[in-house]
C-alpha cells in the first residue's frame, strides 16, 4: 500500500526535485522528503507531514530512493553513506587527508627515507672531495726524478724508495733534547727501503745504510752541472748527504738496475707525530735492550710505543751484534704495524683521529713531483699488506764486508731485480 499522501508521488514529474525540475522555487530552498524530519507543533512550512512509518522519531529507516527515472549511472550521492575526501580514488592516488575518519594525514615514508639517503650520500661526497684536496696540498713535492740521468727501463708494478731522515726540520730545542735527535745540522738517511707493489703481493726490502755502492755520474740538483762518475765507493746514506734525493735515487738505481717510480720522505718528528696522533703503535719486543744513544730502554714482551719510543725503537743500532741489519728489521716490523694499526675503520671512519693522523705525517711528508694522494694510498696499503701475510718483507742479501761497508750479494741481487721487474713471486731471501 502507498502510504505516499497525494500529490507527494514519486512519478508525479511536474513535482520532482533535482536534476530538471521544473519549480518555480530554487531548489536550495526545497527540502528533499525522504531526509526531513517530522513536521511538529510550530513547523512553519506549510507541506504535509511524513507518514507515520517514516518518521524518524518513531524509530523508522529511511527507503531507498527511487531513481524517479534518471538514468541508472547517475549517482546523486543522497542517503548512500558517501564519505567525501580521505583514502584513494580509483586511480591509486592518495589525497592525504587519511582514511575518511577525521585521523592525521598518513606520513610517506619511502619519500622521507629517499632525501635522507640522498643528503647523506652527498654529504659524504662533499667531505670526501674536500679531504682529498685538502690532504693532497699538504704534500710537499719537492723532489724531481726527472732530473736523474740513465734511468733502467720500467718493469711490471711499482717501486717505490721510502727514506726516514734525520732531517730536525721544525724541532724546537726541548723536542730534540726529548727525542735524542743531537743537533746535527742538514739531513742525513737513517732508513732506506724498496717498497714493490704488484701481482703478487707487495715486497720490501731494506737496504741497509752502511750498504757499499758506488757513486754514478749524475746532474747536481740545484747545479746543473753534471758529475762524472770516477767508480768512487762509499756508503749508501753518503749520497743523499752529498746531493739530496736525487742523487740518491740514481744511485740507487745505478747499483740495483731497478728503476723507480716514487721517492716517500719523512723526517724525525713528521714520525713521531704520526704514532701519537693515532695513540701508538702495539708492538712486541721478544728481548728487552737498551740504547743511550737513540734513549731506548724497552722490556721484553707486548706493549704501545708512543712517538718518542717509537723513533727510539727504529734507530736503535748499538744495542745489536750486527747493528744496521737488525735494525732494519725492526724498521720494517714497526712501519709494517703502523700501517696495519692506521688503515683500520677506527682510524680512517673517524674524523676526530684521520685528520690528525693526516694533518700529522702531511706536514713533513717530503715526495716527488709526480706523486698523487692515490699512489700514497696504495704505498701505505701495500706496506699493510706486508704484515697482513699478503707479501714479504726481507733485507737487501748481503755476502760480506769491506770491515766498515756491508757488500750486497750480487748474484742474489740480480735475481731478485729480475723477479720484481717482471712482477713474480719474490723467492730470494735476504739477510
């Protein structure tokens, strides 16, 4: 049964509101039936009341609405329970206003997570560039291989010639005292070694300083004037006192006939910095001695050498029965462990020890013009790699003596050479 009063029927087409109606009343101010509520005492509009089963104060739902006609696509969005705005459309799209129940807008986190790694990634690349350029003008590149005259043919890898000097560049007068450095004027090499870094691991080789040679022809590095050579013999650390590096690295090569493709320098307290700056160097003493000349006094057993132990350690020579060879020795054992002891991710992830560390051993690093930050990498991480078992240490072989200069084993030496110029396996020994 219809319980519609008349004139309210739902196909009665001259009243029906919405879409084309024909009223003369704006339909703003039309109330739409199906959502009034009951007219009561006082309700001043003048239309009939609802029937009494649809009145909302007597607990009645709402019908359905017809659709008067309209065609079944069109949706009016009346009494359906559309909720407007919140979630995602039909294409995905979220509108962010959260999921219609009045919550907070749903973070996006891919987003955030994105821009977080991307200014991170560009942070460290910004910090790793300005410490590159940083650290790569502090080299001081002062010397000139381009100068050596009659260089041997390069081989496989890469040589380098590590010299310590006992250069007091800098020292104040405590510091020497401290260091029992003396006062000796100029510069003169405490240590010289080969560093050969190829294929097959990383060889060093310590040439002893009271190694006998012989002093080539050569061009004075500040002259110009070249030298004849006169087949004049001396000790090894002679040259360089006579005309620096240069001269060095050519008699170097004149008496090994391997040629070299960089030349490393540091002087007393560049070293001594370098181990504070990284809070020493672990090393372990198997036999206690000591040195009034070098101030070393060391017990036997494991124990952290600061820098003024550490250079006491590596100049110690009186304290030894063969004296230069077994220092070399200990040279080799503690550069090796300070390499080791460096490049670990306590040192190099940590800005508050890499650029002292750095700052440290830069400042009186002393190089040649053609060396680049990355081929001092490579030498330090091939020195590490000597005590990380992936190479060899040894000293340069010795035959005899001429009763104050030691004489290099010649058949030994021109196998050695012929190893590393073609990158082999090292299987000479040493002293």
């Amino acid at each position: 049964m219809n319980e519609w009063p008349n004139g309210w029927s739902g196909d009665q087409s001259g009243n029906r509101y919405g879409r084309g109606s024909n009223s003369a009343e704006p339909e703003g101010a039309r109330a739409m039936p199906q959502v009034r509520r009951d007219a009561g005492p006082g309700y001043q509009r003048h239309e009939p009341p609802l029937p009494p089963s649809m009145s909302p104060r007597r607990g009645a739902s709402v019908p359905p609405q017809q659709s008067q006609g309209y065609d079944d696509a069109y949706d009016d969005g009346y009494n359906t329970g559309q909720v407007y705005g919140g979630g995602r459309d039909g294409n995905g799209y979220d509108d962010g206003y959260g999921d219609g129940r009045g919550g907070r807008p749903r973070p996006r986190w891919g987003r955030r997570i994105k821009w977080t790694v991307i200014t991170v990634v560009v942070v460290l690349a910004v910090a790793s560039v300005a410490t590159y350029f940083w650290a790569d003008g502090k080299l001081r590149r002062q010397v000139d291989l381009s100068k050596v005259i009659d260089r041997p043919e390069a081989g496989d890898g890469t040589n380098y010639l590590i010299v310590g000097s006992d250069s007091r560049e800098g020292m104040s007068a405590d510091q020497k005292k401290k260091l029992h450095t003396g006062s000796a004027e100029g510069k003169r090499t405490d240590s010289m070694m080969i560093l050969h870094d190829g294929g097959n691991g990383p060889t060093l080789i310590s040439l002893p300083r009271d190694s006998d040679v012989e002093i080539p022809s050569f061009v004075g590095s500040d002259s110009g004037k070249k030298y004849p050579g006169t087949g004049r013999h001396t000790k090894l650390n002679a040259a360089y006192a006579e005309d620096g590096p240069e001269l060095l690295v050519r008699t170097v090569e004149y008496n090994t006939k391997l040629h070299i493709d960089h030349y490393v320098e540091i002087g007393f307290a560049g070293f001594a910095n370098i181990v504070d700056a990284i809070g020493g160097v672990e090393m372990n003493i198997p036999k206690a001695f000591k040195d009034k000349d070098s101030g070393a006094d060391f017990p036997a057993g494991k124990q952290t050498l600061n820098g003024q132990q550490a250079l006491a350690f590596v100049r110690t020579r009186h304290a030894f029965a063969t004296q230069d060879l077994e220092r070399t020795k200990n040279q080799q054992k503690f550069l090796s462990a300070l390499a080791s002891q460096t490049a670990t991710p306590g040192t190099l992830l940590n800005p508050f020890k890499l650029y002292p560390t750095m700052g440290a051993g830069l400042d009186t690093l002393v190089v040649d013009k053609d060396m680049s930050l990355w081929d001092l990498g490579q030498m330090f991480f091939a020195m590490k790699g000597v005590t990380g078992g992936e190479g060899k240490s040894m000293n340069m072989p010795v035959s005899g003596s001429t009763g104050g200069n030691l004489l290099w084993d010649k058949a030994k030496l021109q196998q050695l050479v012929q190893q590393l110029k073609n990158d082999e396996k090292v299987t000479v020994s040493g002293n």
